[in-house]
C-alpha cells in the first residue's frame, strides 16, 4: 500500500486556526506533559520518550472493575509489539496517587508480568494528573461518562511523536484494540514517509 491508500489516525483537538496566504493553517493541540514517578521511582515526563508512540490509559491499583481488565488489555497490546518496543511506550497513570506509591505500582507491575522497559506506571501530584487528563487529554470529551473530580474510563489514548491526540479506543473491546494495533504502525509510517504501509507490515510481522 501506499500512503494514499490508508486512512491515517485523525487529530482531534485544535487550539487555533491561522490564516496565511488566504489559506487556513490549524494548530492542532499538543499534550503538555506533567512531571511525574515511575514504578523504580524515578522522576519522568512524556518529554522523555522522544520519537515514540505513546498509548496511555488511566487506573488506580485498589479498582475491583474495570482496572486490572484494561491491564490485561495493555499487556497483550505491549505483547503484540514486543519485537518492536523502540516504536511505541505504554502508560499507565494512577488516578489515586495518594494511595498507589511507588512500592504499590511495583506490585501491579508484578501481577499483571509487565515488562518495564516500555509500560510505565506512573504517580505523582494529584492535580497535576487531574490537569493533564482533563485539560489536555480532554478525557471527559473522548468519554463523556468521565467523572471530572475522578478519571475512571476504559479508554485508551494514542498519541503522535508531537503529542498530538489521534485516538481513544475502548479497552474493553477487541475490535478498538484491532483497530489501535493497526494504528500505532501507521503513526510510525507517519514519521518515515520513505516506507509504504505495506513495507511497514511486513517489517512488523517478519519480526513477530
């Protein structure tokens, strides 16, 4: 295939529209990063992961629903791509980071077997993260049934090298995560219009 003939991840979010030569130009909206902690209890921001993929969810370590299922879900997605972990980083950030401290993500990481080199399990301030996910995730659009005053929401969120939303997926439902797992190539092809989609797949699947 060709660039041409695939419909690549949409954006979602603009912050203003600018006209130049009669032409309009959009600003889409870029994700600024809070500074949070990882599971080793180091000190991160999105801002870290230059040149990758991002797929980012929301959890607490003390959910009896919907949490340890989207686990389950990011684990096989992080399994999918384990032959190709330089392209894309998965994370999860607590959205009770009073009770989950570093040691409490360090026993999720150890229930659900992940593999910490590209899923981190963040924590930190909790109005930094409420900010973030609100204000520049816009959780409560892509999931109108989200509780502002607590993020709870089985959606997934795939952001660009620049930070750019380009989709929410339900992790609940296998035919979202078809359809995320076929994304995140396409946002990898967008960075290196040298390859087409179809070279890009087979490079993919040659390595799983």
């Amino acid at each position: 295939y060709s660039m041409r003939d695939v419909q690549m991840p949409s954006r979602y979010f603009y912050d203003d529209v600018k006209v130049e030569d009669g032409k309009p130009d959009t600003i889409w909206h870029k994700v600024t990063s809070p500074t949070l902690v990882n599971q080793f209890g180091d000190t991160v921001t999105l801002g870290d992961l230059k040149q990758k993929v991002l797929v980012l969810d929301f959890f607490f370590t003390r959910c009896p629903t919907i949490c340890p299922k989207m686990a389950q879900s990011m684990k096989r997605l992080q399994n999918y791509f384990t032959k190709n972990d330089s392209i894309v980083q998965f994370i999860s950030i607590s959205v009770d980071p009073r009770q989950d401290s570093v040691g409490q993500l360090k026993k999720w990481a150890e229930k659900f077997q992940i593999d910490p080199d590209n899923w981190w399990l963040l924590t930190g301030n909790r109005d930094s993260i409420y900010d973030f996910g609100i204000k520049q995730l816009k959780a409560n659009i892509a999931d109108p049934g989200v509780d502002t005053a607590f993020i709870h929401t089985e959606k997934f969120f795939l952001l660009d090298k620049e930070r750019v939303v380009r989709g929410f997926y339900d992790g609940l439902d296998s035919v979202a995560m078809k359809k995320l797992v076929r994304d995140v190539p396409l946002l990898m092809l967008e960075k290196d219009r040298k390859r087409t989609f179809g070279e890009f797949l087979q490079e993919l699947f040659s390595r799983s």
